[in-house]
C-alpha cells in the first residue's frame, strides 16, 4: 500500500534510510530514525519520520499498557533517538521505561524548543520536536544514572520530612505558648530529653508542675525549680489535643 506525504509517495513500510545526507525543512537531517513526543498528564503524542507506518503521529495514554505500546511502535518504527519536553514529572515512566529499551532519550527544556524560529501553526507540537532533532538542534539536559536518582529520591524525600518536622515544632511551641507554659525559655530545645519527656506527660494526663519538672534530664542547665513555674499555665483542652497532634506528626 501506497500513500502521499509531503515528499511524494512512499511505501508504509518504509525500510531504514541509509542516505548520509538528507534534507529536513532546508537544514540537513542529523538524526534519521528520530522521533519527538509531546508529554502531557494524561495523553503523550508521538512523531515519527514519515513513511514508517501509516500514521506518523499517535496518541497514547498515560497507563502502563500505554507506553509499553509506544515503546513497541517506536521499535517498530525503527526509532533509535527520542527527544521530549521537560513536563512535570509526567516525562519520568516513559523516560525510563525507553531507556529500559535502549532508546535514546533527549529531555529537552521547552523554552529552547520555542526559541528555535521557522514553526508553523498547523505543525503539531510532537511534529516540530521531532523535525528539530531530525537537524541535531536539540541538546539533552543532563540525567544522572539510575542510582543517582535512586540516592536523590530519598534525599529529598529526607529534606521534605525535615522541613515537615520543623513546622511541627513550631505548632507544639505555639500550643505551649497558648497555655502560658514557658517551656521554650527554660529549656535550649524541646525536643530534646527534658523537653519530651514532659511534653509526652502532659499528653498523657499530668499536670501538677513538681511533677513535670521532676522528669528534668540531670544535664539540663536550669533547676527544677525553674521549670516548675515555667509550668504553671492555663491546660486548655484543645491545645493539649493540638499539641499531641503535633508530637504524633
């Protein structure tokens, strides 16, 4: 089967272009088994050159199943050069997932692609990626290894859980402080051995302030006394609820 493009007519199987030159909107052709792909949340729209399937643009999903099928159509296609937009975070499955298959991947950041001048309107967004790595105009951001990556994840799922815990320590002071409890002033941190120790015996039901101050860790600078009238307040309910949510978070 035959169909038209805009070169003329070629043949839907199209064998590997083994020219060496090859022209692409004027400009010589770089990459000649490259395709482009337009991410998006739910949907990616894939390029490919034309005449090596009849449609040379798809749509896929964002499922699984999904860019497994695209990954296959790009073999297919013979596609061993991939360029696509920085989206989100949208691009990381398929990222990985194309790299799993050996395929060369490019991320591109999407004000270079905008930068690039001679698009026009009715080229579709996969298109005109796809055309531009075809010339070699597109230059890949930088993707570590996949340990790297592993090593960063937990790094800045560690930094989130930091930053987290230190919006909680101000809720707790903030609960202290609304119950006239001068903890903050008699002790260097809270969340340290004395601080915890009497915070979790607040929590639990205990409110004579001997009490409390006689859990003092024995390196603690101030006397018992001191913390002792640090504890004498006003116990409202709905702050020792919001302070045993902050302890807990």
């Amino acid at each position: 089967m035959v169909h038209n493009t805009e070169k003329g007519v070629v043949g839907s199987t199209a064998p590997r272009v083994k020219l060496n030159k090859l022209k692409a909107d004027g400009l010589e052709a770089i990459n000649l088994n490259a395709a482009g792909i337009d991410i998006g949340s739910g949907f990616h729209y894939v390029a490919v050159p034309q005449g090596r399937d009849t449609d040379s643009i798809r749509e896929f999903g964002s499922f699984t199943e999904d860019l497994q099928a695209l990954v296959i159509w790009l073999k297919k296609c013979q596609i061993d050069t991939v360029a696509m937009e920085s989206t989100g975070v949208y691009w990381i499955p398929l990222y990985e997932m194309l790299e799993s298959a050996r395929i060369e991947v490019l991320l591109v950041n999407a004000r270079q692609i905008k930068n690039v001048s001679g698009r026009k309107t009715d080229v579709e967004d996969c298109q005109w990626i796809q055309r531009l790595h075809t010339c070699g105009l597109l230059q890949g951001a930088f993707r570590p290894d996949a340990k790297i990556c592993e090593l960063r994840g937990y790094l800045r799922q560690r930094g989130i859980l930091i930053k987290s815990a230190g919006t909680h320590i101000q809720h707790m002071q903030k609960a202290l402080s609304l119950m006239n409890l001068q903890l903050t002033n008699v002790i260097s941190d809270i969340t340290g051995e004395t601080g915890m120790r009497i915070i979790r015996a607040i929590i639990g039901g205990e409110r004579d302030p001997g009490k409390l101050a006689g859990l003092r860790d024995p390196r603690c600078k101030n006397s018992i006394e001191v913390i002792r009238k640090s504890l004498m307040g006003h116990y409202k309910p709905e702050q020792v609820f919001a302070l045993k949510q902050a302890v807990e978070l």
